[in-house]
C-alpha cells in the first residue's frame, strides 16, 4: 500500500519507527517550537494573516505527516501490511488551510467499506497511539474522527456542520486512491443533494448568528470570527458559492459575473486583515478567544503597528480599519447571497448567472418614477448616467424608497456607493436636498430603514458632514456597546417603534409625544444628539450645539424649534441623571428640575429622548424599575409646570383625603388618632408616592412596635417589625421594617440583607417625629428576582436582631457569605478588572438647589460594599436620609442624601472632604505590597 505525503515542508521532526517515544515526542515539541517561533518572528515583522495562517497549517502538516508515516510504517514492522487502505484528511479551517495560533485542528481517518474484524480494531488503535496520543500530549486541540466512505455521506446528509466540514478535506497522508474517491463522489453529492436546501440553511445560519451579535458590524467589542462582518461571513459566501456553483476559489465569483473585480479585492484584502488580526489576538491571550474587547483594543493597535502617538487615537485608527474591512465583507457577502439566493429560485433552465437574471426581471411589470424604474419592491436605475444629470437624486432617490416601501435593487446600490462623490458642497446646500432629506425625518415611524440605508451606502455622511466623524468612532464609556453612528441610528429606530409598536409601554410614549407641538422633530433631535462627539466624548453634548449649527441653517429651522433642537442636545444626559441620584419623593426635586426644564414641551422631547437613548445604547440597560423611575420624575415634573405654587396645595388635599379615607375605612385595631398622628409625624414626601395599602401597612406595624413595650421582655421594643410583599409586576420583592430610629440603623439593614444573599435596588429611608423609622426595600435573589427563599428571609429577621438587639458587627458574617457566593456570576470579576473607562469615584458636595449633602459613588461591586459605604458615613456622624441603589453588570452606582447627626450647624467643606477620602478607601482595591 502507498504511502504518500502531502507536504514537501522541509522543517519536519526526524524520528523513525524505532525512535523511542519519548524522543519521539521531544522531537515533535522541539519542531513545533522552532516552527512556532520562525512563524511568530514572520508575523511580527508585519506577514499578511493569510500567509501565517497558510504557515501555521503547513507547520501543523509537518508534525502530523511523519507521525502518520512513522505510525503505518511501525505496523508494517510488527504486522506487515494494513487490513485496509487508509489515509489521514484535514477538515475545516485545517482544511482551508488556514490556523491560527490557537485554533482547533480537525482531522479525518478515512477507510473504505470493510467488516470491522479485530486486525482492523487493532490497527485502529495503533494509529491513535501514534498519532493522537502524541498530540495530546503536546497539549494541541485535536478534533478527530473515524470514518468510512459510507459513514460520510451518512454525516454528512445528518447535519448541516459536518457537511461543512468536508467541502474542505483536504489530503495529507496515506493511500491517494481513496481520497480521489470520496472527493469525487463528495463533489457530486453536494452539488446535486439539493444545494438550494443547503443554501437556505446557509442564509438561516447567517441570519440567525448575526442577530445573535448585535446585528451590525459596528459594536464596540465585535466578535472577529462569529459577529457581522467577521471571518464566518467569509467563509459561509464561499461554501455557499462551492455547493451551488461548484467552485473552490473566491476569485471564480468575479469570472461567473457574481462579483466584480473590486469587490473580490475588496472582501480579499478585508478577510486578510482580520486573519491578521485574530493571529495577533492568539498571540497575545492564553486561551482561544475572538472578541476584541476594549481591554485588549489597545494592546492590540500598539502591537498591529499603529503609529499614533495618543493611546485613544491610535484605537480609533485600528478600530476604524477593523470596521471598514468588517463591512466590506458583510456588504460584499450580502450581494452574493442576494445573488445566489435568486439563482436557487430562478426557472429551471436558467443560467445561474446575475446577467439572466437581470434579463428575466425585464419581464416583470414597471412603473417609472424621477428616471428610476420600480419592479415588485425593488427600485432600479433607467441609465447609468442619472446621477450625474442630477446629483440630488443622491438623496431623493431614498424618499422615493421611504415612500414606495420599496429597496434600490443591486445594481442601483451599486451606483449610489460609485456616485457619492457627486454629493458636493453645492447638493448639501441645495435647498431641493434638504427639503427630501427633512421630510425623510418627518415620516413617522419610517425613518430608521431609510437613513441606515443611506449610511451603508455611504450617502448619510457625506451629505450630512457633520454625522462623517461619527462612523466607526468607538465611543470609550462604560455603558456604549455600539460606534456613535450605529447608536445614534439605533435611538432614531428606537423612535421608529415608538410610532408603531401596539405595546403598552410605547403608547404611553407616543402618547407623551403626541402632547408636543411636532412630535417628528425628535427624529431630528436624536439624529444630531451625539454629533458633538466629533470634537470627543467630554463635553460633546454642550459641542453638539455648535457642531448641529450648520445642518439646522442648511434645513432652514425656524428659530423657536431650533431653540428646542438646541436645548435637547445640550441637556440629553440630564434626566436619566437626576433620577438616578435624586429623592424622587421630595417635592422640592420636582421643582428643581422643574427650574431646570423650564417648558413643558421640553420636558416632553427630553422624557421621549432618555428613554430612545438609554435603549439605542444598549438593549440591556433599560428595565422596568428605571422606566417607573423615569416616569415619576416626568410627572411631577410636568405637574409642577402646568400647576406651578399649586403643587403644594393639592399635595395637602391629597395627603388630607387620604387621611380621611383611612379613618372612614375602619383599620382594625387602629384608633382614628393614631392614624392623624402618623400623618402629623410623617414628611411631606412620605405621602407622594405612598399609596393608600402602603400607608395602612405602616400604620399597622407601627401599633404593633408599640404594643410591644407593655411587653415584659425590655429588649422586646429593639426587634422591629418586618413585612415582606412581592411586586410581581415589577419582579422584586418590597420588604418594609418598622423599627425605633437610633444610629446605623440603614448600614445594619444593608448587612443583614447581604448576610442573607439578597441585593438590595433601592431604598426609602423615613422617620417620623417620635422617632419611629419606616424603611422600605426593593430587593432581590441575584439573578432570579423575587425572594422565594424562605431561609433567607429567615437569615435576615435573624442577623436583624443580632444587629440591633446584641450590636453585633456583622462583617464577618458578610465576608463568609461573600466566600460563598464566589462563583455567582455577578462577583466573579476582581477589582483589577474595572475598565479603565469607568473608574471608581467618590463625590461628597452640598447641592445648594435641592439644600443637601449628596454623596455619590461608582465602584466595582461586591458582597457586603454597601454595608461598609454606610457604615462609613455613618462612623463620621452622618444620617442617611435617602438612598439610590444601582448595580450595572457589577459596577455599583449609588446616592445617598446624607445630614449631620444631632445639629443643625453647617457642616464644614474640610469634614466632607475627610469623609470623600475615607470612602474612597473603602471602594479602592488593596495593593499587594512589594517583596522586600
């Protein structure tokens, strides 16, 4: 039986037969190394990705090869020849030809039909012996299979990936005869098993994978391999075109009419790029990964050779080729997916080629339309030329297809890509192209599918210059997953469903929205909100003004809406803000931000923005408990401006029939003078959001505290009183604790909850005038909502009572709870791994608006963090009068309003500052010391 070779590489591990195993192996380890370096030494001096990919495959070669030889020869020692032919098949991207440093190596042991007798087990373990136990203990991941010529066919028909895999074997060793075989009998069966099966599957993978990142090309910390416009998009165009065409190269596409020149070279030179770069990230991680995080973004730029002195504008140039080649390959695939899906539904007997294609749509019925033709629901071009006799259609050609619901067809797409350059200074002033593209924005619920078209085809920028710097701009903050352009088109779509979505929370929206004068400017709004990011991340929402300045002259705003335009730019951030730090139950919040506002409309546009922000930021950061939030600072907000100074007077009739209705309800057990005096004790703020059960609960915990001094046990009157009611709506469980107010009463609180394994979202801190405290908790498993754990409940009554009845320090408790839960997902990172674009802070300052202290803090978050921040504030003589809990994806963002304990003198700037320093501590991650 021959034994041939597929590889002349000349650096090759020297054993034989008789070479002992262990020498065998040092060989093999001494090659790979010597190989590995060469290639690595070839990579840094700047090789194109695809030739190390090519040299990592073939340096994989030389090791499998004699192994395969050595072992078949070593069986001819021993046994004499083979029960059956064999040879060794490369699958997959080791097919290709292509490794990078840290991928997986598939290969195939292919045998023809044959019974399975105890010779043919036996020489089947002899080349695992030989060949895979070698690999393994080279630590190389090995993917391996066994397989008949039969059994191929069987897998192959079986699943979609295995079919995948074998479009490209690709022969190393063994007998030559019985690969020709299976690759001349595979090449029938996948060109004439249905390939428009195989194809419809294709497009559903690519589909389904591209919405599983994101959707677009343009996230911040794309996936290279998986994500839209990565490796994947690459090779499923080619394994597609190779079942349906039956090529093997990319360049065949060009010479069948499916691409055109430019845009083979295009995808060539983009796929060669981020070979490239997924070689670099191999080399630098320890672990097989393929998500460019922006960790390693600038580690990545500095060792691709990126010549920018600043680390932020050498990321954006890296970042910036990363997505242009990214796109070239998902706008390029896309064109040969349109294609070849229209070659598998085209008549039997047409060519499956784009130029009979394009004649049979002839066929179908016209209607012409400002020199384009519209066929079914596609637009297309009556001669080439149109552009250029009238360059605004550049931008009336996408009202046409907002209005008609229809899409430019290939060839149309291509020539507005081709004639963007006709978009000059003259068509951006040109009155006629802005009135299209103004009335692009007006088109309510309409208007994301149309500018995301015009931005791929490159017209959105350039007739909007301003918008020009945003594309591709990774945005360096913590909460951005997309470019500043993908994110500004995401709210503009965010607004799009809005319009038109039937769910509750978008009519109430839209009906927020409906109150404005031009409910459609917001469109224009949320398109230039972010436009002074041009000029950099800090302070663009005060540059965005200037920068919007000239497109608002070029689509002539009147000066009244232009000052709305302006204001919401300015102020987009301020909302989501306020709420996140402020009591929303104080009155005088309300008519702080009232001030601020300063017009109902505006409040309005703002409330409407926030929200299409937030979520065209990131699907994850909105929930229902920030909506509440949201929408309680709007109302109060928008009620303090239509009733103005009569805000306080209908807080006193409503907080007065309250009353009375309390008192004409009969609560058992409850005189009507202990429910006046609960409400003469009470803040005012107590009673705007409290609702009626609420105030009946606390009504009766209070008797219930108070009936316990008669009782003879004097630490009785310590214990407090608990409620625990799950909000199902809202997916939190509300614990509500009735207690005498006395000193690090809020920190012990928050340790016993952190003792029993429960997160705590917000707080509500009120005391009455005798001194009764009434805290309210919004509380949750991690991870799983509402509180269903009986034991933790009991945890907390019981670590409560240790705490204020025995003032016992619960931090140990809280570190053992803490070793615990170690492997809970939302404390797996350390401290080291808060990004650098979103450090731990403090802030303690007097809000001379609102007469407060604030206390704001952002830190990585941990069992048992909000108990030591409290506990602080309170070791330095401070009261917590409200508390804002936040986590997101494990960082900590809370507010505390905080007041001097027992005086009513002014606190001095220095004690806040000691109190600032003290707290940063608390959050600051301890640094090993240095060996001595």
């Amino acid at each position: 039986m021959s034994v041939p070779t597929a590889t002349s590489n000349r650096h090759q591990p020297v054993f034989t037969a008789d070479t002992p195993a262990p020498a065998r192996l040092a060989a093999c380890k001494a090659y790979l190394d010597e190989e590995g370096a060469r290639i690595r030494l070839q990579h840094q001096d700047g090789a194109p990705g695809l030739r190390i990919a090519a040299a990592l495959s073939d340096r994989m070669d030389g090791l499998l090869v004699p192994l395969f030889t050595t072992a078949v020869a070593a069986w001819r020692q021993q046994h004499g020849e083979p029960p059956v032919p064999v040879c060794l098949v490369a699958l997959g991207g080791y097919g290709r030809g292509e490794l990078n440093p840290l991928s997986d190596v598939d290969v195939m042991f292919l045998y023809p039909e044959a019974p399975k007798t105890p010779e043919l087990a036996k020489f089947q373990e002899h080349l695992s012996n030989g060949i895979l136990y070698p690999l393994w203990d080279l630590k190389l991941k090995i993917g391996h299979s066994t397989r008949t010529l039969s059994e191929v066919f069987v897998e192959a028909a079986r699943e979609i990936k295995s079919k995948t895999a074998l479009l490209e074997a690709r022969f190393l060793a063994g007998t030559t005869t019985l690969y020709d075989n299976f690759t001349d009998a595979y090449r029938k069966h996948y060109l004439q098993s249905d390939p428009k099966a195989y194809i419809v599957a294709r497009l559903g993978d690519q589909s389904s994978r591209r919405a599983q990142h994101g959707g677009t090309v343009f996230l911040q910390e794309p996936d290279i391999k998986n994500g839209v416009g990565g490796l994947r998009d690459y090779q499923n165009t080619l394994w597609m075109a190779r079942v349906r065409l039956g090529i093997t190269r990319l360049d065949e596409l060009a010479q069948q009419n499916y691409l055109q020149v430019s845009e083979l070279r295009a995808m060539q030179e983009a796929y060669d790029f981020l070979m490239r770069v997924r070689n670099e990230l191999h080399y630098m991680s320890k672990h097989p990964t393929d998500v460019l995080n922006l960790e390693i973004q600038p580690r990545l730029a500095a060792s691709l050779g990126y010549p920018q002195i600043g680390l932020l504008e050498r990321v954006e140039a890296f970042m910036h080729d990363y997505y242009r080649h990214a796109q070239a390959i998902y706008r390029i695939s896309q064109t040969v997916e349109q294609r070849l899906a229209l070659t598998v539904a085209a008549a039997p007997g047409l060519v499956g080629s784009l130029k009979n294609l394009m004649l049979a749509r002839r066929n179908e019925r016209t209607k012409r339309i400002d020199g384009f033709v519209i066929r079914g629901r596609e637009l297309a071009y009556e001669h080439r030329d149109i552009f250029q006799q009238d360059p605004v259609r550049l931008i009336r050609v996408f009202r046409h297809c907002q209005q008609l619901g229809c899409t430019p067809d290939l060839d149309l797409a291509a020539l507005i890509r081709a004639s963007v350059p006709l978009i000059t200074q003259q068509v951006i002033a040109s009155a006629d192209a802005n009135l299209s593209f103004q009335t692009i924005l007006e088109e309510a619920g309409q208007v994301y599918p149309t500018l995301s078209l015009m931005h791929e085809l490159g017209v959105l920028g350039r007739f909007v210059p301003e918008f020009a710097p945003l594309t591709c701009l990774v945005q360096h903050e913590y909460y951005h997953r997309y470019t500043a352009d993908i994110h500004t088109l995401s709210t503009i779509r965010e607004l799009d469903r809005i319009f038109t979505a039937a769910d509750p929370r978008a009519e109430k929206y839209r009906e927020v929205l409906h109150a404005t004068a031009s409910p459609t400017l917001l469109y224009l709004i949320l398109l230039l909100h972010d436009i002074g990011k041009s000029e950099g991340i800090q302070g663009h929402a005060e540059a965005g003004v200037t920068v919007a300045g000239p497109v608002l002259d070029r689509l002539g705003v009147a000066p009244d809406t232009r000052a709305t335009v302006n204001f919401i730019i300015k102020n987009h951030l301020i909302m989501a803000r306020f709420w996140q730090k402020h009591d929303l139950d104080d009155p005088s919040s309300s008519a702080a931000f009232a001030e601020l506002v300063g017009d109902a409309d505006l409040l309005r546009f703002l409330y409407v923005h926030t929200y299409c922000d937030a979520n065209g930021t990131s699907a994850s950061l909105w929930n229902s408990y920030k909506d509440s939030l949201h929408r309680r600072l709007f109302d109060t907000t928008l009620e303090r401006l239509v009733l103005g100074d009569k805000v306080e007077s209908r807080l006193s009739e409503r907080k007065e029939m309250i009353r009375r209705n309390l008192i004409a309800q009969t609560i058992p057990g409850i005189s009507p003078d202990e429910i006046t005096a609960h409400f003469n004790l009470l803040p005012e703020r107590y009673f705007i959001q409290t609702d009626e059960p609420e105030i009946t609960l606390h009504i009766q915990m209070v008797n219930r505290l108070l009936q316990s001094i008669s009782n003879a046990d004097s630490l009785n009157p310590l214990r407090p009183v608990i409620e625990w009611k799950d909000d199902l709506n809202r997916s939190y469980t509300t614990v509500h604790v009735v207690t005498w107010d006395r000193a690090g009463l809020f920190y012990k609180l928050a340790g016993a909850f952190s003792v029993a394994g429960l997160s705590i979202l917000s707080a509500r801190i009120t005391t009455r005038a005798d001194h009764i405290a009434i805290d309210t908790f919004h509380i949750v498993e991690p991870g799983r909502g509402l509180v269903q754990n009986q034991k933790s409940m009991e945890t907390f009554a019981r670590t409560v009572d240790d705490a204020l009845v025995s003032d016992k320090d619960l931090l140990p408790d809280i570190n053992a709870q803490a070793a615990r839960l170690a492997n809970a997902n939302r404390y797996k990172a350390v401290p080291s791994e808060l990004p650098a674009t979103f450090p731990p802070t403090v802030e303690v300052y007097h809000e001379l608006s609102l007469k407060r202290i604030i206390v704001e803090i952002q830190a990585h978050d941990r069992i048992g963090l909000l108990y030591q921040l409290v506990k602080t504030i309170s070791d330095h003589g401070f009261d917590i009068t409200f508390a804002r809990i936040n986590t997101e994806r494990s960082i900590a963002l809370d507010t505390f309003y905080i007041e001097p304990r027992g005086s009513d003198t002014p606190v001095e700037e220095s004690h806040l500052h000691v109190l600032r320093d003290t707290l940063r501590a608390v959050i600051t991650p301890a640094k090993a010391e240095a060996p001595a």
